[in-house]
C-alpha cells in the first residue's frame, strides 16, 4: 500500500489480543503506519511495544496522547522502548487534550496554551536526545531519530508550533481543502474518519457532540463553517439538554468529517494531494472487530488500485 495507515480508536472494548491481531492483519494488508490512539480503552504506548515484539521494524505510531496525562519523562520512556523494540522510527503523538481527560481522569495538569506546549516540547525532545531534565535522564539513550513527535494541532498558532518546535502535526477532522500546507522536512498525518459500520450514524453524531464541547474543536468547527452547529449544541447544553445535540447537528457537518467506505477513495487520494498522509480511522458499532476487519479490506482495495492505477 502507497501511504495509508489506520489507527484503532482509543475507547474501543476490545481485549488487547483481539487488538494486536487487528493491527496485525492490517500490517499483512500493507497498512502503515499503525496507529493506536488512547482515550478510555487500551493503554496505546503498551499496546504499540506488544506489537512491536510481534512485527519488528513495523512503522508505528501513537496519537494522540494527552501532555499532563503521563510526566514527559513517562512519555519519553514509553517512546524510547516502543522505538527500540521495533528497531524504527516511533511516531509519537501528542496533543494539550481537555481539562477532563487531563485532571478529571488523570489527576494531571492540564495546559493548552502554546508557551505551556512549547516547554513540554522542548523538554520531551532534549530527553529523547539524551539531555539531562534535573536528575532525570536516559539510562539508554535511544537511536537519533528513532522518536519522532508529532503535535495533535488544529488552530494556526499550534500548527505553527507543531512545525517549528516538533517533528510535524497530526490533523483531526478536517476536510482536504482545509488541511495546512506541508512543511519541508516535517510529516503531516491527518486523520480520516470512515463511517465503518452501518449503523454508525448516531455514534458519529454523539462523537460531533462531544468534540464540539471542547472549546478548541468548537473554534475549529466553526472555521470549518459550521459555526450553527456549534451554537446549537451550546444552546442545548446550556440548557440541560446536551442528549438532544445530536439530532439538532446538521447532515453537513456529518458528511463533511466522516466518510462512506464509496467515498473513502477520492477522500485518501485528496489528502494525499493536499500532501499530508491519510490514516484512517474507522467508527465502528456493536461488533468493533467485524467493522476493523471491513476498513483493512477497504485498505487492501486501496492498495490494489494503487497498484493497477
């Protein structure tokens, strides 16, 4: 396959060796990089070094990890481990999150300003390099390169950041004529989201419903255009009546950030014109694994028309 990966939603209720043999067929599928994101399910970074032992020298990738919900020398641990289980390049993303990802679940501090940002940068880069933070460093300093991180970014001013004092960005929901230019020397991923089972319309509602909440993914949607939409949901919330947002969303919105498995061709080819990567991500229903396995054989026929094409 020509630059596709996939990534494995984060709160999926999948046993953790039901993961790994997904990932699994999709490296077999030609899939790369495999991403594992992390919200509320299965811990990314562990899941990675599993796979790792399994398929090493596979392109891997965690995204996006919440800054504040691991100390930056936690997070350059984990990094480091995963890139020299697999002996390659680990692509490791991060991203500022949300007060209650950070603190209500974690405990931890929770910054999403950009100087805030730019330290933790700074400072997990310097580890990865073999810098000493205090007292902490390394005790095996991982392969130059071996660590690339990413920054989970919507917003200009994060982009920016992203560029300058990481390795790239990873871009969530946003349609091909909206994405960032690229930068020389820096990767761009952006995610696809495919609307993998056929009864994923109201989880992809709710899913709209949730990230609107968060005052970055509100500003973004409203970029984006869909600025009634955000207020709607405002509104409603405000009002006690946040179980009503979904079908107040419009289909516009739905149609723009998610796509079918009919139109996740020209939606992967688009991307990659825009010069980012495509890593799709699959919204799956009642039988996640059934719905994972259906995206790696829609990835296959990507690839087989890439191959023919």
């Amino acid at each position: 396959m020509t630059a596709v990966g996939i990534a494995l939603p984060g709160g999926l209720a999948l046993p953790a060796r039901s993961a790994l043999d997904l990932l699994d067929a999709a490296a077999d599928a030609g899939a790369a990089p495999l991403v594992a994101t992390e919200v509320n399910g299965l811990d990314a970074v562990a899941l990675l070094a599993a796979l790792a032992v399994r398929r090493p020298g596979t392109d891997l990738g965690a995204g996006v990890l919440p800054l504040g919900s691991r100390s930056v020398p936690g997070l350059a641990m984990a990094a480091a481990t995963v890139a020299a289980t697999a002996g390659a390049v680990f692509h490791l993303g991060v991203g500022v999150s949300t007060p209650q990802v950070v603190g209500g679940w974690h405990g931890g501090e929770h910054d999403a300003t950009v100087d805030g940002t730019r330290d933790r940068l700074r400072s997990l880069r310097a580890i990865l390099r073999g810098d000493r933070r205090g007292s902490f460093a390394l005790a095996v300093d991982p392969a130059p390169g071996s660590v690339q991180v990413l920054l989970g970014a919507m917003g200009p001013r994060m982009v920016e950041l992203g560029f300058s004092e990481a390795d790239g960005v990873i871009v969530n929901h946003t349609p091909p004529d909206a994405l960032v230019d690229p930068v020389e020397g820096r990767t761009l991923w952006s995610y696809v989201w495919l609307r993998a089972a056929p009864d994923a319309g109201r989880r992809i509602r709710r899913e709209i419903v949730s990230y609107a909440c968060a005052p970055p993914y509100a500003r973004h949607f409203t970029s984006l255009g869909f600025g009634d939409d955000v207020e709607a949901v405002a509104k409603l919330r405000a009002e006690g009546r946040l179980r009503e947002a979904p079908d107040a969303l419009s289909d516009a919105i739905v149609d723009a950030l998610y796509v079918t498995p009919a139109a996740l061709a020209s939606r992967v080819a688009a991307v990659r014109e825009r010069g980012a990567l495509p890593v799709v991500l699959p919204v799956t229903g009642d039988d996640p694994a059934r719905d994972i396995v259906s995206t790696i054989d829609a990835l296959r026929g990507l690839s087989e028309v890439t191959a023919h094409g």
